[in-house]
C-alpha cells in the first residue's frame, strides 16, 4: 500500500465521520504542509494559522474519492499562503527566527544555512524544491499543482539544487 493510498483511506474514513482519521492525517501532513506555508509566509504565527485553515477546511469538505489527496492538500496550503502573503506583506523577524529554524535534531548553523540559502532561490524555484522536498509530491504532482509544463519543473529543480550547492559550498 502506498503513501496515497492510505491516505485516501483516511480521506474515506474522515468523509465518514471517523475522528481518528481526521488526527491520523493531522500528525502525518501537519510538518510537510506547515514546511510549505511557513517557506511562502516567512511568518511562523501566520503559517500556524494558515495551517489550522487548511486542517479545517479539510475536516469540514474532504475532497471527493476521484481527487489526488496530497496534491488537494497542498494545493490548498498553496493557495492560502499565497493568498495571505498579499494581504500582509511582512518579513520573519528575529523573535521567530530561531523558533523557525530550530529542531533539536539538526545542527542549528547548518540549518540556518541551508534556509537561508533555500530563501536566496528565486520563488518558482522555491516552491519546487520545497513541493518535492518537504511535500513530498512527484514532480508531475509539482507540474500540475503550479500550472507548469514537467519539463520545466524538472529544469528548475536541477537548477535550484546547482545553485544550493553553490550557496552551500557542495554540501548537498
């Protein structure tokens, strides 16, 4: 059974009223989608909120059995924090930034770095990296979710990793 598959599993059962469903695709996608949000908003604050929307328009209205799961989700994390960038156009500030990009797990330099260096790509960029990465969608999942030819998204991807690998100094 694949990743999709269970997740639309807890789609069916979420469109059913299981609550646990609803939980067991909370824990799953809440740091993929929050990773998402928080790369378009730069605003911790507005990406847990951005992320509560999503978590409850997905609770209210799951989408239909014929729709691709992960690609809604994102999608619609897309599209809210695209949506709330242009209402508040405001930068990470010093207060959040260690919160953003501490996990205790990492080394917090590096880590630093590395967003940094992810911030310094040019947004399509971005967003495809990002998509792939941390939403774990396939690229063909990246092409249709931003409206691009696979091709393109497939350049820009590899483009974006020789230019990480620039800013990074070949660490990745």
């Amino acid at each position: 059974m694949t990743a999709s598959d269970d997740l639309q599993k807890q789609l069916v059962r979420l469109r059913e009223g299981d609550r646990t469903a609803f939980e067991a695709l909370y824990e799953n996608l809440k740091k993929p989608l929050f990773t998402v949000i928080l790369r378009m908003t730069r605003d911790w604050a507005l990406a847990e909120d951005i992320l509560q929307e999503v978590f409850l328009k997905l609770y209210l209205s799951p989408p239909e059995p014929s729709v691709n799961p992960r690609a809604y989700l994102y999608r619609m994390a897309r599209n809210s924090a695209i949506d709330s960038v242009r209402k508040r156009r405001s930068d990470v500030n010093l207060e959040n930034a260690e919160q953003i990009l501490c996990d205790p797990a990492e080394d917090l330099p590096q880590k630093i770095d590395t967003e940094n260096a992810v911030q310094a790509l040019p947004e399509r960029e971005r967003d495809i990296v990002t998509l792939h990465i941390n939403g774990e969608l396939k690229f063909r999942e990246v092409a249709a979710l931003l409206e691009l030819p696979l091709g393109t998204v497939l350049w820009a991807y590899q483009k974006a990793l020789r230019q990480l690998q620039t800013l990074l100094g070949g660490v990745i």
